[in-house]
C-alpha cells in the first residue's frame, strides 16, 4: 500500500477545530490526527489589499504576496519536514491512515489556500497519492464555529407530551 497525503485549507470562521478533525478522517478506516496549521500568524494578509482582496491563494499574485512573509516560509518548511519524516524517517511504513495536513487561516481563500497550494506543489512527485481539498473554495461552507447542543433522545420528548405511542 501506498503512502497517501490529504492537505485541506479551511477558514476559522467558519469551522471549528472540530469540523476539521471530521472532515480529514472521512474514507479513512482508523482517525489519524492532522497537523493542524493556524496561518492567521502570516502578516501579509491578502484580504487587506484591495487589488488582492477577491482573488484566492491560488493566484500567483496572492501566493506571491503571502510568501514574502519569512513566516509563511516557515510554515511551508514545519509542514514539509513534517511531511517528510512521516515518508522518509525511521517509523515511516505504509498504511491505510494518510498524512493530513490541514491549514487555516480567518476566512480560508487567501493565506491557507496558498500555503497548500505549495504544499501540494511540493509533493506531487514524492508522493502522487495526493488529495487536495480547499473547503472554503468548495462552497460548502458550514458555519459551525462549535458544535450544536445535542437534542434530548426521542423517549424524553415524548415524556408527557400529547403525541400518543
């Protein structure tokens, strides 16, 4: 078996850690925790500049500007050496869980698509079992910022209500 790679961009507004964790371990058979990168900490913010604002990390003109920040660099090298002591260091065996690596920053279109984006760039001769996915670029964004309150089981609603068997 193969190794596999899955790297996700997400926005902290709109998904919790949670979300993240869920969404990395579906169509795997066992969790394997992500390394979870909070790229909120790069300066250079696309959102803030007008001519940036409405393209996404995977714009050259965005991904450029992101990484004239010394700590996107830094980033992109903590994920790679983490990526490549998972393939290439002492424990590394294949197995069926993938290396996840998962990067947010506020609204998930800017600064965690680019980071990926090179990511992914990076790997894609070492490792061609790569899964990419920028979920904020998906459309399918989830507003939960924290889960919701769990509803009473079935049995307590119906305690004392009108409802019948």
């Amino acid at each position: 078996m193969s190794i596999r790679l899955r790297l996700f961009s997400f926005g902290f507004k709109n998904r919790s850690i949670e979300d993240v964790l869920r969404i990395s371990s579906e169509g795997t058979n066992r969790e394997q925790p992500p390394l979870i990168l909070d790229c909120r900490v790069i300066s250079k913010n696309p959102y803030h500049v007008p001519e940036l604002k409405t393209l996404n990390g995977l714009n050259k003109l965005v991904s450029d500007y992101v990484f004239e920040d010394e700590v996107a660099n830094k980033l992109l090298e903590n994920a790679s050496q983490h990526i490549r002591g998972a393939v290439d260091g002492p424990f590394a065996v294949s197995c069926a869980a993938p290396i996840v690596v998962a990067c947010g920053c506020q609204g998930g279109h800017h600064r965690s698509v680019a980071l990926i984006a090179r990511l992914s760039e990076s790997f894609r001769d070492a490792i061609p079992d790569t899964e990419v996915r920028h979920l904020e670029l998906e459309g399918d964004v989830v507003h939960t910022p924290s889960p919701p309150p769990l509803a009473p089981p079935a049995a307590v609603v119906r305690a004392g209500s009108e409802l019948g068997p």
